[in-house]
C-alpha cells in the first residue's frame, strides 16, 4: 500500500475522534483533550482537512489558554505546560488565533526550566546551565519540549533570539558522543546512555536548518539504522519526521507506516495524539521530505512584533 493511501486512512481515524463543537478526544467516544486537539489540528491541516472543523477546534484552544499565555494539559494540572508549543504551531496560518498565538510566544520566551551548576560529585555529565524547556514547570529542561518549543519559535520568526539559540546548544550538548538523543542525559555516574529514536527524531526536527549537518551526521545515523526496527506510532513518527527534517528517509516507509497501522489490530486504536504523529511522519516522507512542522527561516536582528 502506498503512503498516500495510508496517510488517508489514518487521517479518516483521525477524523472520527474530532468532536461535534470542535477539537478532539484522546480516543474514539472520549472526551476533549487539549494536546490531541493541537495535534490533531497539525495533522488534518497538513492532510488539507475542513476548515470549519479547523476553526472550531482552533477556537476552543484558545479558550483553554490561561492569562499568561501557557496552554495546560489540563485544568487540573497547571504545571503541566508542555502542549503550549503545539497550540502555537496549530495557531498557524489563522487570524483569528493570532492574539492567543502572540501571548503563548511571550510566554514561552519567557520561560525556562530549572538550571544549576554541576559539582565535583554530580553524576550527570551535561551542561545543566544550559536553557531549555521542562515537561513540567519548575523541574530541569529536557530534550522533546525543548525541540517542540524551537520548532514553534522558529515558525514565528523567532530562530535568531537568544532564547532560541541558548536552546539550540542546550540540545547540541545533550546530544550523545555515539549519536542519538534521548529524554536528556548523556552519561550517569561516567557511563553512556543509550539513545532513544522519538528523542532523536524530535531533536532532529527542531534544529533542521539551525546547524551543519556533520554536527548531526552520528545521530542521522543512527536514526536511519533504528527506524526500521520501529513498530510504535510515536517512536516513527518522529523519526521520520527527523529524517524528512535532514531530507533522509527509509527506503521502505511506505510499509514501515502500514506494519505500526495493521498492529492497532491487536493492540487497539492509538491515541489520537500518537496516530498524529504517525500521520505527519507519511506525509513528511511523502512530500518531498518537506516536514509539516516545518520553521521559517531564521529573522536576524527585529523580531515580529507581540502585542501587549
């Protein structure tokens, strides 16, 4: 089966979680989830889905969207900031949105994880001053919502800020001597961790067109060497996501995609935010490697204007 035809079909899927008044579940019969809403928006955009169902669902993140800019996973949890970079880039292209959408930015830029000097006794081997973003307010920043906040900055025209930069070499120095990424460490009390290939591919996303290539060569290969191996939808997703970003791609993606849908047979549906992901990864592959979570060129010298 060719890619176009699968991507179809998981964008069918896709299409039976969206909710009557917009957005979407995290499974088929739930209820409204926000980061399968943002996700969701990203995949039937790029699927060149409804527009009204896109509307809707856009203009119920932004109700979700508290005073200072951050977008919650949920209501309970307002640590919990991560989906904010989604909702950023589900924003895109809508002009309705664009209030919310400069709020989320002045948030993010204004935000970091916690940072603390190494000692002579820390088991850890990176730079732990470096900036990035956590998953959760108040703890360390970590490899994907760091890579998620890079992508978002980059599509608004943020990608020569100095927020920015800081948090290209953050993920530059967390980057394993072998290759790959993973949630964030290199070594632990002197030995090397193994990489992870959703880590890799969403660090390969994020900084596409923001470094050399030889900077990344070990961990492009390593990815290409990985995916084929990959059956989950988040780990191939993202990495072919991540191999699309650098123009790479597997050889078989067609049946790599095809052998992780026919899996949902005995293992259920994924979630909505997973088959997105799954979803964008086809398509990246598909058009030319152009990704759909694709950053604008960098701006050097004025940014875009945020409105107070």
């Amino acid at each position: 089966m060719c890619l176009s035809s699968l991507r179809t079909i998981a964008s069918a899927a896709l299409l039976r979680r969206a909710l009557s008044n917009g957005g979407f579940s995290g499974r088929l019969g739930g209820q409204f989830q926000v980061d399968s809403t943002a996700w969701g928006i990203l995949a039937i955009n790029a699927c060149g889905g409804s527009e009204e169902l896109l509307d809707r669902s856009r203009r119920l993140l932004v109700q979700e969207q508290r005073q200072d800019g951050r977008i919650c996973v949920s209501n309970n949890h307002p640590a919990s900031y991560w989906p904010t970079p989604l909702a950023i880039l589900a924003w895109r292209d809508s002009p309705s949105s664009r209030d919310a959408q400069q709020r989320a930015v002045r948030f993010l830029l204004a935000k970091t994880g916690l940072h603390f000097p190494r000692t002579s006794d820390t088991p850890w081997a990176h730079d732990s001053l470096l900036k990035g973003w956590p998953w959760v307010d108040e703890s360390h920043s970590w490899v994907e919502p760091t890579a998620m906040c890079v992508m978002a900055l980059r599509a608004m025209g943020y990608g020569s800020h100095d927020r920015v930069q800081e948090a290209v070499h953050m993920l530059l120095n967390r980057q394993l001597p072998h290759g790959g990424w993973n949630y964030g460490n290199t070594f632990m009390f002197g030995r090397e961790l193994h990489p992870m290939p959703e880590s890799t591919g969403a660090a390969l996303a994020g900084l596409a067109g923001m470094i050399d290539r030889d900077v990344v060569m070990p961990s492009l290969t390593y990815l290409q060497g990985e995916v084929t191996r990959l059956r989950t939808p988040i780990s191939l997703g993202w990495s072919l996501l991540g191999l699309a970003a650098w123009r790479q791609s597997p050889p078989n993606a067609a049946a790599l995609v095809e052998r992780c849908l026919v899996s949902q047979a005995r293992y259920g549906e994924y979630e909505t935010s997973a088959l997105s992901l799954l979803v964008l990864g086809a398509l990246a592959i598909e058009t030319d490697n152009q990704v759909p979570l694709s950053s604008s060129p960098m701006r050097h010298g004025n940014f875009p204007t945020l409105n107070q």
